[in-house]
C-alpha cells in the first residue's frame, strides 16, 4: 500500500513554501508580512534546531544531483542512517505542529499552495524517511531517488538563487531593476540581492560577500589618506577615519537591517570619492 505523502509534515518543504512566501512579500513590498516571515525562520529553523538538521538532511539529497550511481546509493543510505541516529521523531512532530500552528495564525493557509520547484523529489524524500514504509514501497522510491541524483546537473540549477520558480525569479529581477534602475552601484544591487534572498543558505552568501565588502571598503579608505586634497580637508578627514571604525567594527557583528544600510552608504561614499 503506498504511503500518502503529507506535505505538511514535510520541513523541505515548509521551509522553502516560506521562500517563496518571503520572495512575494518582498516583491509586493509588504514588509509586514515580510517581517513575519523572517521571525518565523529564524525562530524554527535557527541553527542546530530539530527543524534545522532535518532540512539539511533533506538538502544533503535534493540539491545533489550528478553523481554516479555508487554514490548515490552511498549517500542515500548514509542521510537515512544520519537521520534515524540523530532526528528525534518525537520532538520533530512537535516543532513542525508548532511551525503549521504558527504559519495558519500569522500568516495564511494559502502559504501551503505555493508553487516549490523540485516539490517531487521532496516529497519522495519524505516518504523515503518514513520509518513504517512497506519494503517494496521503500525500493521503488529509492530507485526514484537514484534516477533524480544520477541525472546531470543541469546549468539552471547551477544558477538558482532561490527555490522558486523562474516566473517568480524574473518578476522579482524585474522590479528590482525598475525600482533602482541606475540609481544604485553594481556592488549595491549585489548586496542587496544577497541580503534579499540571504536565507536560501542561512545567510552565508551574504555573509561572505558582506565580509568581502568590508575589506574592500577598509583598503579603499587608507588609500583615501594618500590623496592630498583630502588630507588637506580635516572634516574629510575625521569622516573618512570614522567609516573606517565603522567597518572594522561591522566584521565581528551580526548582520542586521542598519548594519546593510550603513554599508550601503559607505559603497556610495568610495565611489564619490574616487570619482
């Protein structure tokens, strides 16, 4: 008999119908809503959660693809192993009720509806990691499962930034140009694209590219000191040595929603003074 798969029960996907969810908010600039979803990731899926290790197993599988057979044999029977030593099932079924409860309460059920890119391959996932599955049942999916990770990997999958549809993606490139347009340095549409869409990866793209930034800013500045004319301008001066404080201060704080602004600023600032 086979297993009806509940995508509720699902963290793959509760996560990433989330994404999809945080992309439209933002997209429709409602940052009510956007904030609330931002709460609600950060507060079920923090690092180290139950929720949290459950999604990487999940990733460990569907953002792999590409492989030889061997391997992907290897790698499915080493996530379960992983999953079944590590995942209380229990405690699981618990913060998943409490992540459902709260999506229905702060949100909308029409946040179940979204349309997930690989929502498929997930949900045999899901049913792979079900412990009661009959053995026959449990051998079809992970044929299923083979085939999906032997596949070549495809450029577009090399390219996705976020896991939503292309619809999705080329609306929200769309109005972000048509807001900023020429109005923003190249280095800050890229900061903001990352800070965007930060929690397809716990926020490590922004992370680096932030940190990667900060240093440039910094080298840029004491360059700054080189220059006469505004080494002769004491204001300059004072101004320029304080953004520097600011930044080196900026490498050993959290990322945060002022922090990007002053960033921003600071990109505005080098260019104008190396123009």
């Amino acid at each position: 008999m086979k297993t009806k798969h509940n995508k509720k029960r699902n963290t793959a996907f509760l996560y990433e119908t989330l994404m999809v969810e945080l992309t439209k908010s933002t997209l429709s600039e409602n940052n009510e809503t956007k904030e609330t979803i931002i709460e609600i990731l950060s507060t079920h899926f923090r690092n180290e959660s139950v929720l949290s290790q459950d999604l990487n197993m999940y990733r460990s599988l569907y953002e792999t693809q590409g492989v030889d057979p061997r391997t992907a044999e290897k790698l499915i029977a080493e996530v379960r192993y992983s999953r079944d030593r590590n995942i209380d099932n229990k405690e699981l079924f618990n913060e998943q009720t409490a992540l459902i409860n709260m999506i229905n309460k702060r949100l909308t059920k029409q946040v179940y509806s979204n349309f997930v890119p690989g929502y498929k391959t997930m949900a045999t996932i899901s049913q792979l990691f079900n412990q009661n599955i009959m053995p026959k049942h449990r051998v079809l999916l992970e044929k299923e499962l083979m085939e999906f990770l032997t596949q070549e990997e495809t450029k577009e999958n090399n390219k996705k930034l976020m896991q939503i549809d292309n619809l999705v993606y080329k609306t929200f490139a769309t109005k972000f140009n048509e807001k900023y347009g020429d109005s923003l340095l190249s280095e800050q549409k890229d900061l903001l694209s990352k800070y965007i869409m930060s929690f397809e990866d716990n926020g490590v793209s922004l992370k680096m590219t932030i940190a990667d930034e900060l240093n440039r800013i910094g080298a840029q500045l004491r360059e700054v000191y080189e220059n006469t004319e505004i080494l002769s301008d004491e204001d300059m001066v004072l101004a320029t040595k304080k953004v520097e404080k600011m930044a080196e201060k900026f490498k050993s704080e959290p990322v945060n929603e002022s922090m990007l602004k002053n960033i921003l600023k600071m990109q505005k600032l080098i260019h104008e003074i190396r123009e």
